[in-house]
C-alpha cells in the first residue's frame, strides 16, 4: 500500500456521495407537507381515523398528492372539515359521501367501483385481452405464410452440386 493507507477518492464515490446529498436535499423538505399541529385532534383514535380518510382524499389544487401530504390552503381546509365530521360523530363513510357529494368523484384518489366508472375500472383488463388476442391472431396469420422466396433454376442446380461434393 503506498501512502501509508491514505484512501483515495475516486470519482464513483464523489457521484455517489453528491447523489446521496441531493436526495436528502429534497426528501428532508417533504417532512413539511405533513399536517399542521393546530390541526391534529386530541383523541388519538379520531385522528387515526381522519389521516385514513385524508390519505383517500386527492387535492383539488396539487391533483396528484392527497389533501394529507399537501400545504394548499384548500387542502388544509378539507382536512379541517374531515376532523370537524369527525368530532361530530360522522362515520367514515358519511365524512366521504359528504365531501364526494360537495367536491365530486374526482375528490377521491381511488375511485368508486360503480356502474358508472365500471369502464375505467375494466379498461386495463380490456386492453390486455385485446392485445393477447391480437397476438394470437397476429401469429396465426404469420405461421400459414413461407419465411423465404422460391430458388430459381440457377441456384437449384448450384444447391444440387454442393450437395453431391
């Protein structure tokens, strides 16, 4: 070992040591999305209850993070009027059908399964049989057809003298 064991930096160690400081530059910010303190319910039960159901709800500002993980003053709201149903004795499914009925069925990150989003819960399964059966139809038609052209009198003799040889 020459250097007397000096470890020396290579440039894998620097990509991987500033890639590891990036990613804690940005996930140490997530810890803001989370709810206010002045928000959280005294009983603990209620409050497990209202993150459930905040963690349902979608942002109608951000649109792809729940009304839990975002700082938009309208989610915060929501939140808010979750833990107020909720003191007030509402069921979970009540607190859901209130804001569902205020906010519509976008509200939800999961939507209903019901007749009228039937469509959009059959669509992926739709798609994989359409695409498995053109498969099916695609090989059947590939299988009947010759994967070549036809020698010509030429190459069949010159064929037949190689072989003889």
């Amino acid at each position: 070992m020459r250097g007397g064991g000096v470890r020396r930096i290579t440039r894998g160690s620097r990509f991987l040591s500033g890639l590891l400081a990036a990613l804690f530059i940005l996930v140490v910010p997530l810890t803001a999305f989370a709810v206010n303190p002045d928000e959280v319910l005294a009983d603990p039960a209620l409050e497990v209850r209202a993150r459930a159901i905040s963690a349902e709800l979608r942002c109608m500002v951000c649109q792809n993070q729940s009304i839990d993980d975002s700082n938009a003053e309208l989610a915060k709201d929501l939140r808010l009027l979750v833990r107020e149903r909720l003191t007030d004795g509402d069921t979970d499914e009540q607190v859901m059908n209130y804001i569902v009925s205020r906010y519509g069925e976008f509200v939800l990150l999961k939507p209903r399964f019901e007749t009228k989003t039937i469509l959009l819960w059959g669509a992926p399964l739709l798609l994989v049989v359409a695409g498995g059966l053109s498969l099916i139809v695609f090989a059947r038609k590939r299988a009947g057809k010759p994967t070549g052209s036809k020698l010509t009198a030429e190459e069949q003799i010159r064929l037949s003298e190689l072989l003889d040889e």
